[in-house]
C-alpha cells in the first residue's frame, strides 16, 4: 500500500520569470516568436501552462490511496486522477473538497479567458534552454508542462474523493488506519496519522497554531508517533503575520485617504477570510466608512457563502455565534450595508457600480492571468495607487516584472499563517516523536541568512532530511502483528503462571488470514465417512491428539550451572563467552555445552548416557508449562 500527497507546483509555468537578458545568445532568433524581453527579463509568451508532479519514482497507476492536506494541495489532482491510469482512492474533508473545487473553477474561468492561440515549445529543448537566462534555463522537466484541465476533467476528479472528518478511523486493505487531524491552517485542512496496531506516522504539512478562523490545530493525537514527517512551514518565517495584517490595513487607509485605489491579488479562499474581518475592525475607525469593496471572482459569491455555512470546521468563537444565531463571519454584514460587493467579472453589474477611490480583491496572485491583469493595466499609471500583496506563493518583483515600468505603489505584507520554526521547536517538544523527517531545506538557514541558526529544525535526535528524487527509508521496521482467537478457541485454554502476574498457555490452531487480518480458529474436525459404513461412537469423531512435549521457558545462570556440573562430578571446567552466549566446555568428557538466549545445544562425542545427564542438569534452571 502506497499513500502520497500532491502538491500543485505554486508558479505559473509557461511565464516563469527572468533576469537580465542578453540577446546575443545564439537561440534569441529561433526564440523570437516564443520569448519577449521586458526591461531586462525574459518571459515565455504562450498560453499558461503547469508543472506536473514528478512521476519519474513512482507509477501513480500503482497508488492505492492519495491522502489530501488542504485546498491548496489538490490543485494538480485532475492530472493524476484522469491521466495516470491512477484508479485508487482520494480522501479529503468536505471544505476541502468544496473550496477546492472553487479555486479550480476559477483556475480554468481565468484560463479560458487569456487571449493566446499558440503555445511555446521550442525553448523547452535542452541545448536551447541551458542558454536562456536564469531562471528560464533553471526551469525543471519543461517538457512535461502541460495546458491546465477542464472543467469537466475537474468534476471527474472530484468525483473520484471520499468525504472524511477529523479523528475519522478509515481502515486500509486491513493494514493499517488513517486519520485526519485539524491543522488549523485553513478551513478542513488536515494532518494525517497512519498508524497499525504497533506503528504510528504522522504527517503534519501546512499547519498553524494561530488563532485564526479554522479549527485549532489537534496536537493531542500526534503524540507517541514513531515517525513525524514534517513539511510545509511558513515561506517567509521572519514575518509576523499579525504584523503583516496591521501594515496592510495602514497602507491600505493612507492610499484610500490620498484619493487612491488599492489593488489586492488574492486566492478567492483563505486569508481573504481574515483580511475582511480586520477590516470590518479598522473601517471606521480609519474613516473608511464610504470607500467601497470589491471582491471580483468567477466564485466569490460561493466562497462567502461556504465560509459561513462550514460552521463546524471553525474555531470555537465562530462556533458560537452559528448558535445565536449570528453570521461567523462578519464579512456577511459588509454585504448587507453594502460596503463589501461581490461581482464574478469586471464586466456587467460591475462596470455600473463601480467607483473610485475603492479597495478591490481579486486574482489571480501570480498577475499572469484573471482580472488582476485589468487593474493593473488601468491603475498602473498613477502614483496614487497601491498593490498590496498579501499572498506569500509568488516573488512579487518577479510578478510585476512584465508591467514595468510601474507608477503605483507595491507593498509586500505577505501574510503565512504557517508555522514558522520557533512554533516547531515547541510542537516537537509537545509531541516528542522519536524521529523526525523533513526537507533539507528546513535543517540549515536559508542561503541569504546564514547567521540564523534560529532559522532551522533544531530537535534530538538530529532530524532526517531528504531532498528532491530520494527515496528515504522510514526509521522503523513492523515486527509485531495483531491476531484474534476465536471465543471457543480462548475457552479450550488452561494459562498457567509462570511468574507473578504472567500466565502463558499453548494452543493448538489454525491462522486464518484474509485482508491483513489474522483470527486464530479451531482445528477442523476430520470429515465424517461416507454413509453405509459402520456408524462410530460420539468419542471417534475427536482426532487422535498427539502426547505434546511440555514448554520450557526461563534462562540459565552460567556461574550456577558450573557449580551444579562440579557438584555432579565433572571438572576442568572452562567457559568461554560468544556473541549469542556462552559456551561451557568440559575438557576431560570432551563435551561442549552452547547456552545461547532462546537455545541450549549439547555437543558430545556418541555417549548418549553423557548427554541424557548433562541434559537433566539443565532442564533443572527451566521452567515447565
């Protein structure tokens, strides 16, 4: 049995973006038709494309089960579910399939809408593409970027998903269970512990302990595991996210306050959330009362609606005011007064209600496609405007390089509600796995920072670290199985104790094994004779039972047993210690005795009344049963 998680490669290939070309490289004039030069970086002009998962170790088509973290991680599913041969089962919660399926929705709106006919294939060749700019000739298996999927391929995946809850026990072919936790990242988001009976692995990616509006983070039930593989940490981890939300709320105040709009490229779900709720918090009290919202999205109306109806995948606070009965969340309220509008394009109702200066969110974050491209495009000439990026997936000097110039104003208050590396260092002292593995990234500082060791996975023992294509073999081996006895098969045992408090009892039975579970069950009666023969007593119909030799259990003192040998007669004793054991060699019968942990072996020369003696001598350090 195979798990995997999935995780959609966060930039938008197909425009990677690049720095200062020079155009005498040999392949600009067969590129021509396929690369443009922006001051000073080079871009791919085609339609979008993705990068794939990388299926170079693993055929998906042997996968029997695709656990799913959160929304943000199953934005690659229709790929595999639809072009892999993958037949197996995906689990995910009800909020993560659900908001999934918007951000996919919006994905392909934004796609069909971008303008492009052709696509780039020519930079994609290896001897072309080792002579472009970084980060183009850095870009990894180009050939196997593909067109995004449709709607239809989305809706086939998505059918493909069982619903689960938190602490929801899904038994796998018998072999072991898995659960999910809440991680308190975003709404549904999960951690996952697969566990058998003796064995425990918990996988913790994309997790918060903020106070946010998910759930909390569940580290109760991570306790006790043998292995904790550990991924997904914040991006940006010397950023507070607190922090980051108050500078927004600033500069998004001093712009409006100025006569200037402010554009926000945002993800239809998620942080979203929070901004306009610390906004419901500041819009008075910044005078903002009269500056108008908008949520531009092809699924923004579904999004504020399933943020208010998952009422049980929020936290505590939110919880309560469900049974008021109050909206969760307050953006419900910036509807009704009309400060919030939600429109799902820039064209129709929009163009009539709009006005300036006015405060808009939409996407896509990467500026390569949906209606962010629009604003930028009007608003980028003015000073008095301002983009705040709040998304922490993209470089935003690398997302606005294809504008430039650029009059507006951009500020970076990336928000990542992640945790960050001083909130691991306590978590793995809560949770106290034996090992833990990660990234290799995550055990040293980052590159540009050095110094900060505090930057880093700092726990004992000394975490295990992979990096891309290895294949790491877990610290921990099954050595111990789970069997059942059956009620009449328990009632036949006679336990006797060997020591306080422990009992053992022999059985005789058969192992049935069926779906990696295991049920000891009687021996079968022999069959009955065919009829027309002699009819036989009740008592012949029990098999014959073998006379059993009794159990010896217990282990021998070698110092004991020597004393016991010499009492008895023998000397020149000599004992000689071994990597199992001891061996006991008697010189003048020319016997040698091998006392090893789970076996004792007499080795003598054909004097059977020897052996026999020498026997008896030992079976006195041992137990009967």
């Amino acid at each position: 049995m195979q798990c995997t998680q999935i995780q959609i490669n966060h930039h938008y290939v197909g425009l990677w973006f690049g720095h200062d070309f020079h155009p005498q490289f040999p392949s600009f004039a067969a590129c021509s038709k396929e690369l443009k030069e922006c001051s000073g970086h080079v871009f791919v002009d085609s339609v979008p494309e993705f990068c794939l998962p990388e299926t170079e170790l693993i055929d998906l088509s042997t996968v029997d089960v695709i656990l799913i973290s959160n929304y943000h991680c199953m934005m690659a599913l229709p790929y595999i579910t639809e072009h892999t041969g993958f037949t197996g089962t995906v689990y995910a919660t009800e909020p993560t399939l659900q908001i999934g399926r918007l951000l996919m929705e919006e994905l392909v709106n934004f796609i069909e809408r971008v303008p492009k006919a052709q696509s780039a294939s020519f930079w994609k060749n290896k001897d072309v593409q080792r002579l472009l700019p970084s980060p183009l000739k850095d870009a990894v298996e180009v050939s196997t970027w593909r067109r995004c999927y449709s709607m239809q391929e989305v809706n086939s995946a998505l059918s493909k998903i069982q619903l689960v809850g938190y602490s929801q026990k899904i038994e796998l072919f018998g072999a072991v269970q898995v659960t999910p936790l809440s991680s308190g990242y975003a709404l549904g988001s999960s951690n996952w512990v697969i566990q058998s009976h003796y064995e425990k692995v918990s996988y913790v990616s994309g997790s918060s302990l903020l106070t946010t509006h998910p759930q909390p983070m569940d580290q109760a039930s991570l306790k006790n595991s043998d292995v904790l593989i550990l991924t997904g940490l914040t991006q940006i981890p010397t950023a507070n996210p607190d922090g980051m939300v108050g500078e927004f709320c600033s500069n998004l105040a001093l712009t409006v306050r100025n006569g200037g709009n402010v554009l926000v490229p945002c993800y239809p779900s998620g942080v979203i959330y929070d901004l306009l709720e610390c906004l419901y918090q500041y819009i008075d009290s910044a005078g903002l009362s009269n500056v108008p919202f908008y949520f531009i999205s092809p699924v923004a109306n579904s999004s504020l609606e399933f943020s208010q109806i998952f009422a049980e995948w929020l936290c505590h606070n939110k919880q309560t005011k469900v049974y008021l009965p109050e909206p969760p969340f307050p953006h419900a309220e910036l509807i009704q007064t009309n400060k919030l509008k939600h429109y799902p394009s820039i064209h129709g109702d929009f163009s009539n209600d709009f006005r300036q200066p006015c405060v808009v969110f939409t996407g896509h974050p990467s500026l390569r496609f949906g209606d962010v491209v629009h604003f930028l495009e009007l608003w980028g000439k003015s000073s008095l405007n301002t983009v705040i990026f709040t998304e922490p997936d993209f470089s935003y000097l690398e997302a606005l390089a294809p504008y430039q110039p650029l009059a507006m104003k951009c500020i970076y208050c990336p928000i990542d509600t992640r945790l960050n590396f001083i909130q691991v260092s306590n978590l793995l002292k809560e949770v106290q796995p034996l090992h833990v593995v990660c990234p290799e990234q995550y055990t040293q500082p980052p590159p540009t920072q050095s110094h900060r060791m505090d930057l880093m996975i700092d726990c004992q023992p000394p975490a295990m670290s992979y990096h891309r294509a290895e294949v790491l073999a877990l610290p921990f081996k099954r050595r111990y199985e789970k069997i059942e006895i059956m009620p009449e098969l328990a009632d036949s045992l006679v336990p006797i104790e060997i020591k306080p408090g422990i009992s053992l009892a022999t059985v005789s039975a058969v192992l049935h094994t069926k779906d990696n579970k295991h049920v000891l069950q009687p021996p079968p009666r022999p069959t009955q004779p065919t009829s027309g023969k002699k009819r036989k007593r009740v008592s012949d119909d029990i098999p014959d039972c073998k006379v059993l030799k009794p159990l010896l259990s217990g282990s021998i003192p070698v110092e004991q047993f020597v004393q016991t040998l010499e009492k008895h007669g023998f000397s020149d004793i000599k004992v000689e210690d071994t990597a199992k054991g001891h061996i006991v060699l008697l010189q003048e019968a020319e016997t040698l005795i091998q006392i090893e942990e789970d076996s004792t072996h007499i080795i003598c020369d054909s004097d059977e009344m020897l052996r026999v003696r020498l026997r008896d001598l030992v079976l006195k350090f041992l137990q009967k049963f």
